[in-house]
C-alpha cells in the first residue's frame, strides 16, 4: 500500500488509504492549517528528527468517552485529599517542553521536537491547543496537553514529575469534557495506562463517523473555563 508524499497544498489523502501500521502521508509542514485540517481528517503528525514529517490514521483507535472515565480506590484517595491544585492553560508551554524532555531525559527518542514545539504552541495562542497542569507546593508537577475542535479533544502528551501528578491531570481534563459536552477524549493509540482508565479501541470507520459528528457547528468550542 503506497504512502502518501504532501505537497504545498493543503490536502490529505483519505485515512482509509492509510497502511496497515497507520502512517498515511510523508511531508508536507506543520502550519496551523494544515495540522487543523489534519485533526479535523482524524489524522496527527508523529516522528523523529532527522525523518520527515509523517502523518498517521491508526486502526483501530483509542479512545475514552467521558461518561466511562474508570478512576482507581487509590487515585480517588489522592483527588480527595487535594493533594495537587490543577489548572487550565497557565503554563501550557511548560508542559510541551517537560513531556519532551522526560523522554529525552531518560536516552529516548521523542516526536516533541523543536519544530512540533513551535507549531502546538502557535497552536496555542491560537486557542486550539489546551494544556492542564498539576501543581504541587507551587511546582509543576505534571500534566498535559492536546488540541479541542468542535466536541472532541486530541490528546497529545502528558508527563509527571511527582507520582499520579499527570492522572489527577487526566481525571480533570475528562471531568471538563462531561462538563463542556465533548463527545470523545482521542487517545490515538493504544496503551493500557489509558485502558486503565476506560479507553477503548474502536474501528478508524467509526471513529470518523464520530469525528464528523463532533465537528458539526462550531470548529472550536471553548475549552478554558471561564473566570
């Protein structure tokens, strides 16, 4: 099955032409337009410096309904006690730039390059891509971030820097998309940390069938809550 090469027009090739392993297209950049258009196709840019920039549509894909969140005795413990304070886009470039450095930190490859970094941030300031941050004594203790259009929210990366700081993170992002009516947290691919808290696998089909459904009305529906 051919791989895709992107051109300056701003255009993907179906996700169903994606091959077995999900990558779909080769090339292209990382503008906010085409990263939107990317999103809005249920397609996300993934790789490693030096390789080129490659988009993916995996099948089948992970994903957490709000309504089927699964949260541990144990972690209800810790949201209980209060142990970190959470925010919504306070430090948002904060925590792209922790969630790559964990990974290189540790010897490993990330996608989170300098380029990546640059583009989610313009994102950003754009008012697409969202950050929650977990806070312990007044530190970032971890959290995450990813990109809302229309009713679904694109999970992108999390981190932590003190033990269940990115779950508490995760439990608030979810109990904010059954406040704001989202219809689905994308999780893209399948790790049983996610599984853990209620995430399935479902079809690519049916996961674009959803998508367009969350997308119609308006291409951004206000994340930050409001002051």
């Amino acid at each position: 099955m051919p791989v895709y090469r992107l051109t300056d027009r701003l255009v993907f090739p179906h996700p169903s032409l994606a091959d077995p392993g999900g990558l779909l297209a080769v090339g292209g950049d990382l503008s906010a337009g085409r990263l939107l258009l990317a999103y809005a196709n249920g397609i996300f840019p993934w790789y490693s410096e030096p390789s080129p920039i490659l988009w993916w549509s995996p099948d089948p894909r992970l994903v957490l309904f709000p309504d089927e969140l699964r949260v541990s005795h144990s972690l209800r413990r810790v949201l209980r006690k209060g142990v970190f304070s959470v925010t919504v886009d306070a430090a948002f470039e904060q925590v792209i730039d922790a969630c790559a450095f964990v990974r290189t930190s540790r010897g490993g490859e990330t996608w989170i390059t300098p380029e990546m970094i640059d583009a989610y941030v313009q994102l950003h300031r754009l008012g697409y891509a969202h950050s929650v941050e977990s806070w312990r004594d007044g530190e970032l203790a971890g959290g995450l971030y990813g990109i809302a259009l229309g009713r679904a929210f694109f999970g992108e990366s999390m981190f932590m820097r003190v033990t269940d700081a990115s779950k508490v993170a995760f439990v608030h992002l979810v109990e904010l998309a059954q406040e704001r009516g989202f219809c689905f947290i994308d999780c893209q691919t399948t790790t049983s940390h996610l599984q853990n808290f209620g995430a399935r696998e479902i079809p690519r089909s049916e996961f674009l069938i959803r998508l367009s459904l969350a997308l119609q009305g308006e291409l951004r529906l206000p994340f930050t809550p409001s002051s």
